[in-house]
C-alpha cells in the first residue's frame, strides 16, 4: 500500500476498528499532512472458528460511499459527526467526491454545511446525514433572511457498487415524504413499479401450546420471540431491482420449563451495542441490488 520513496509511516490509518465486529467498513487513511488520501474497505467475517479480515485499497472512483452535489449554486463541506470540522471535505456544484470513515467505531453520520451567496458555511445540529436510509428524501433549509429560504434535497441511491449521498435542488414545491421515485419519473430516467416500504418498532410473537403438566393440560407459552427495529423495502424499476431488509434487535426465549438448560435460544451477543442511539448497527441487515439486464445479483452487506 505504501508507495515507493515514501517512509512507512508517512501514511497513518485514522481509527482503528474491532475483529470481533463482522460486517464491511469504509476506512480512510491519510498522509502526514493530510494531503493525500487512501480509501479501504475492510471486511470481516467468522466462518467457524476463525475470523478473517480482509483490507482492499479503492480508487477514488471505485470507493464504496461517495457524495455527489447536483446543486448548481451551492457548496458543501461535510465532515464526520465527532470528527474536527478542519477535517472535512469541500464539494463545489456539479461535483462527485469518494468518501469514507475518519473513525468507524463512532456514530457513522456526517455533517453538511452549506454555502451559497453571502451564506457562508451555514451549520444546522439537523443536517445530518449517512447512507444507510435508501431511496428516501431528506429535506435541508438554508434561510437566506427573515422571509426567505433555500431547500436542498438529499437521498441515497445505488450506482454500481457505489452507495451515492446526493444532494440537490428540488425542480418544483414538494412534501418531504415525497418518493423520490416522483422526482426520478418526471426526469424521464426511471419508471417504477414497485416500491414497498414497511418500518417496525417493536414486534413480539408469543407461541402457546397446551402442555402436560400434574396429569392436567395447561395452555403455556412455549416459545416468545421479540423483535426491535425492522426495516423492509422493496423497488423494482426497469432499471433496479433492490431488496432490503433490516432487524435492529433479536431474541428468542424458550419458556418451555424453569429448568430449562438454554432458557435463551438466539440472542445477540453484544445487544448494548445494537440497542445503543449512538450506533447503526443491526442484528441483520441484508441489502440485494439486481440490473434487470444483468444476471448477476450484487449482495452489498450481510451481518
């Protein structure tokens, strides 16, 4: 990875990161100066017993998340939430950027500042952002003065093997739960069929039978399952395809007797983690991307 004529440690990673987490994650590195930048993409995964990391070096224009401005007369300087903003990144209009963690053990979000005219910079603790939200449309407000203001929409969408954070300005007044299959439509470049999207919070199934018990049948829970967080969404196009589905937190009580040697069949194993408001992390988290035209099924991310 080190170039040649280049000391070993004239590049340094920004964060380090934990083999027992499993899952793929965007690191950056960067020179002495901070001049120069490398992209990696570190993947874990337990197979058995052994835990196998793996760390690819991307191109710029190969990068696994990547931030694209579509604004015509505004800047953007985005930098990581808990990350000094002297470390941030400036994007010009009509201009796409790679992009990757500065700390991947922290809260994976960023920070947009926008700049457009005499506004220069303008912070909001609301405009922030990440990858993780597909297809859906957040809304941005930039007030110019007491009676004036500028909207900039942003979304996620899939290019490749590229996540895009995208930000632009919206063509005419919308609701900001608008799909942005509307806006997509009316460009000409997409027409969808499909979009299906189901969000929820908390879900417990509890499974009862009737059980023997002092020669009489009682009705017993045997079995209760709880689950937090699901997400699923499903969008089918003519050109996309996408299957997502998401479990924040999982478990599976088995209530069968009070003396049951394994009274918790599958939970995870570090649930603060997971239960946590300062991490994106999911229990399950299975992202399936397909070109019509193309047979083969790219799968981005499976926990």
């Amino acid at each position: 990875m080190l170039e040649e004529g280049k000391p070993d440690d004239y590049y340094s990673l920004t964060s380090g990161f934990s083999i027992n987490d499993t899952g793929v994650y965007n690191l950056l590195v960067r020179s002495q100066d901070s001049q120069e930048l490398k992209y990696l993409k570190v993947s874990i995964n337990l197979e058995s017993c052994i835990i196998y990391v793996v760390i690819e070096e991307q191109k710029p224009e190969e990068t696994s998340l990547k931030i694209r401005n579509d604004c015509e007369d505004i800047d953007l300087y985005v930098y990581q939430n808990g990350v000094p903003n002297t470390k941030g990144f400036v994007i010009k209009a009509k201009e796409t950027i790679p992009f990757a963690w500065d700390l991947v053990n922290r809260k994976t979000e960023i920070y947009v500042d926008f700049s457009t005219g005499d506004i220069k910079n303008y912070h909001s603790s609301d405009n922030k952002f990440n990858w993780e939200s597909l297809q859906d449309i957040i809304e941005s407000v930039i007030p110019v003065n007491k009676n004036d203001s500028i909207k900039v929409h942003s979304s996620v969408l899939i290019e490749g093997n590229s996540r895009i954070l995208r930000f632009y300005k919206p063509k005419s007044k919308s609701n900001k739960k608008e799909s942005l299959f509307t806006e997509t439509q009316r460009t000409g470049k997409e027409i969808f069929n499909l979009n299906v999207g189901l969000e929820i919070n908390n879900l417990g199934i509890s499974l009862i039978s009737q059980i023997k018990k002092h020669n009489q049948l009682k009705r017993t829970e045997i079995l209760y399952i709880y689950f937090k967080g699901i997400k699923f969404k499903m969008l089918d196009s003519n050109q996309n395809r996408i299957f997502q589905a998401r479990i924040k937190y999982m478990n599976i009580d088995n209530n069968t007797s009070n003396e049951s040697a394994f009274p918790v069949i599958l939970t995870p194993s570090k649930p603060k983690a997971l239960l946590s408001t300062e991490t994106n992390a999911y229990f399950l988290d299975v992202l399936v991307h397909q070109k019509p035209f193309v047979k083969d099924v790219i799968l981005f991310r499976f926990k």
